[in-house]
C-alpha cells in the first residue's frame, strides 16, 4: 500500500475475526519492528507472542480487573460501557517488552525515556505493516503491568509497551478525526 494511505488506514481494531494470523504474517510484523529507530542503536525491544487460549484468558483477566479498579475508583463513565470481546476474538497477542535502561546518552542530560520512545516506534512500524497486510491491531495498555508481567513470567527490570492483540478485522472502522497540526514558526508561539 501507498505510505500516505497506509499511514490513515491504520486503525485501532477492536473487534476481529478468530480466523489464524500465520507465522509468517508474524514475521514480517516483527520484522518491521526491528528496523524502528533507537538511541544508540540497542534496539531495546522483545516480543512475547501470544497464541495460547489459556494464557490469553489470564491477561483479559488482568484488564477486566483494571477496569473494575477504574470503575470502582469513580474514574470516567465511558468505562462502564467499554467492551473488551476483541481480546478474547484477537488469534494472537504481540506483547512487547522494553528495557528501560538501554536509552543511550539521554541519562546524561535530563532525557531519560529513550527506550520508551524507541519502543514506541517500534510498536508503530509493526501497527503499520499489520495494516499493509490487511490485519487489524490495538496498541492495548489496559492492566495492570505487574499483573501481565507475572503473567507472562517477564523479567522484573523490562518493561511493557503494550500488548498488541493481531488479526483480520470484523467490521470496518471509522476513522476518529484528527486535529489541524499546531505549529509555531521560528520560536513557540503562546
Ligand atoms: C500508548 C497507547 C495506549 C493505548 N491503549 C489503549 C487501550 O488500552 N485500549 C484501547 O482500546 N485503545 C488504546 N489505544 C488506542 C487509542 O485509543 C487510539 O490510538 C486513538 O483513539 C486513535 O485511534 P486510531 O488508532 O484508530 O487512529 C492506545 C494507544 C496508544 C498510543
């Protein structure tokens, strides 16, 4: 697909079909991953892939039980209401793990979240090359990070960008609208 339609038909999936990703879907997924930017180079990311039924059903447990925690502590309504059928829908979950410590210089000089930022786009090369294959993906985050990390047996110094449920979207999916870029010329403008 074209960089500018494929940038826009990227959406955030959340109903999919149970039919299978293959393996090499995953491959080329991840190996888009793996040409993100990162300071220094150290690509500070790795991947749980997610297959399992079972496993799957312990971390949409984690996020119904944040969702409660949210509801339970008056948090915004809109939660009430939000579904999360999709996990249990998506045939795979790419987790994907950091490690906070590989930032490059930016520790140095007040700039410590280089490993977040390259993970970041790490997750997007790999939202976007779903998207190329006809795949839907959610960059998903509701849970409780120590829950899923047990979960999943992952390291106590790694961290967890997100859990990327994969598969054929169900439905088409509107586009929510987006904001005029704000730019300043020169200097910032208040
Ligand atoms: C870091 C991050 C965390 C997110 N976490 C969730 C989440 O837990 N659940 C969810 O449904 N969407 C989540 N989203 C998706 C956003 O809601 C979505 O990107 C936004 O509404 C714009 O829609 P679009 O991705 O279709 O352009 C997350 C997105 C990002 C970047």
């Amino acid at each position: 697909m074209e960089f500018k339609e494929l940038v826009k038909t990227r959406r955030s999936c959340r109903s999919f079909e149970t039919s299978d990703v293959s393996e090499e879907q995953i491959s080329s997924i991840l190996d888009a991953g793996q040409w993100a930017p990162s300071p220094l180079n150290l690509q500070p990311w790795e991947y749980v892939i997610v297959t399992d039924k079972k496993i799957q059903g312990q971390i949409i447990k984690a996020a119904e039980d944040a969702k409660q925690t949210v509801i339970d502590s008056d948090g915004p309504g809109w939660v009430n209401k939000y579904g999360m059928n999709f996990l249990d829908e998506a045939p795979v979950y790419i987790v994907v793990v950091f490690d906070p410590s590989k930032g490059g210089l930016g520790g140095f000089f007040s700039q410590p979240h280089g490993a977040l930022q390259a993970v970041s786009a790490c997750v997007q090369n790999m939202m976007l090359a779903a998207a190329d294959l006809g795949l839907g993906s959610l960059w998903f985050t509701f849970f409780a990070p120590d829950k899923v990390k047990t979960i999943l047996d992952i390291p106590e110094k790694l961290e967890i960008a997100g859990v990327i449920p994969i598969g054929k979207h169900r439905e088409e999916i509107k586009a929510p609208p987006r904001k005029e870029p704000k730019v300043h010329k020169e200097r910032y403008t208040r």
